[in-house]
C-alpha cells in the first residue's frame, strides 16, 4: 500500500519569499506523484505531476517540484510567493501501472503575508 | 468542455434522513472516484467507478453508503441514515479511458447533518 506524509500542516511566509512544502511518500512499486492546490471551499485543481523522465517537473504559476527517488520525496517549492498562493496544497500519489485511486497527504496550508 | 459538475454544493441533512450526492464527470471520460474530506484532514478514496461497474470500494464505509454510475445520467453517492459522522466534503472526480493518468475535480459537495 502507498501513503504520504506531508509533515507540515501549515507553513506562513511573507509575500515574495522562497516556499518549500515538504511531501514524503511510501511505496513498494513506482509511481506517479501529483501536487493538488485547494482554494477556499473549492475543489481540487492539479498543480503539477511526476510521471516518469526529467525529475524536476514545472507548473505555469512558478511552482515546481523535484522526484527524489532515494529520499522517497516529492517536495514543492517557489522562488517567490504571492498573497494569492494562499492555499491548501496536497501531495498525493497513485500507482503507475494505470491510474486508479489516489492516495493523498494530510495537506499543507501555505499561509502568505505581506 | 464543462468541468465536472457536482450538485448540490451545499446540502444539511437532520439525522436518519438520506443524502443524495450527484457528479456528473468531464465530456469523455467514463471513470468516476469519490473520495471524502473531513475537516482538517486530507482526502480519503471511497469509490471508484466505470459505467455500470464498481471497480473499487475499498475506501466505503461497510454498511449505509453505495455508489453507482448507470451507462445513463450522472454518478451518485447514496448515504442512508445519515449521522453527525457523515458531515463532510464529498468531492469526485473523473479521468478518460486509458491510463491517462490525471483525474480532474469537481467543487465538492459538503455535507451537514444536523
């Protein structure tokens, strides 16, 4: 079975510092791993994914996060933090021989200041 | 191409009542997951459907929860008799056919029973 630890449950920081929110899974087999953000009373929305090839994947807002095979983990990161981050952020992972049911972390709310 | 759509956003149940959730996935896609957030915690896999099969319910509770998806309408997540227990968020989302490995959310519908 896979699980994920995301030891950080909320992490502030002031508008325009560097983030890192912190994802550590558990798993016998490969698999993909996924960043989900979470806006007030919103549903999910993909940040970014690990499938497989180049270990340092991007997203569009600036966000992104490195595969570490050895070290089992899958954190997030941002050079640079705006007000509208403000968010709950879930890593989660799903096996990769066919994408069935996700498995995710208790969640990291990231909490920007100015 | 319209989001997956869940109705109702908001429900409140009293005790012993039933709640009726709908989601209605993504043009295309005929895979369909339920998965349950309490409060302060992340999100739990309950279901995981395909027209007219339940692929995985390992995540439902034993007795008073059922999920269905017909080859017609929309998928529902049925929960008798309801208790204080069951006031949550309940969020599906669906993917394509294949491995496509990505699953897309709907806004949630959160669930008070009073």
């Amino acid at each position: 079975a896979q699980s994920v630890t995301q030891l950080d449950s909320q992490v502030p920081v002031f508008e325009e510092a560097p983030v890192e929110l912190r994802c550590n899974y558990s798993s016998s087999v490969s698999v993909y791993l996924f960043w989900y953000v979470q806006y007030p009373n919103q549903g999910l929305q993909l940040l970014l994914k690990y499938l497989s090839g180049s270990t340092l994947v991007e997203s569009i807002n600036g966000f992104e996060a490195e595969f570490n095979k050895s070290q089992t983990s899958f954190h997030l990161r941002k050079p640079s933090v705006h007000i509208s981050d403000t968010a709950e952020y879930f890593c989660a992972v799903t096996l990769n021989t066919g994408f069935q049911k996700l498995v995710f972390g208790t969640g990291t709310r990231l909490l920007v200041s100015p | 191409n319209a989001g997956v759509m869940q109705n109702p956003r908001h429900l409140v149940r009293r005790r012993g009542q039933e709640a009726r959730l709908r989601c209605s996935p993504m043009k295309g896609h005929s895979h369909v997951y339920w998965y349950r957030q309490l409060p302060e915690e992340g999100l739990k896999f309950m279901v995981y459907l395909q027209k007219e099969n339940i692929i995985d319910e390992s995540g439902m509770p034993k007795e008073r929860f059922s999920a269905e998806f017909p080859k017609e309408g929309p998928s529902i997540l049925r929960i008798q008799q309801v208790v204080r227990g069951d006031s949550a968020a309940y969020f599906c989302a669906s993917s394509p056919p294949g491995t496509i490995p990505e699953a897309f959310f709907g806004q949630g519908t959160r669930l008070t029973v009073v």
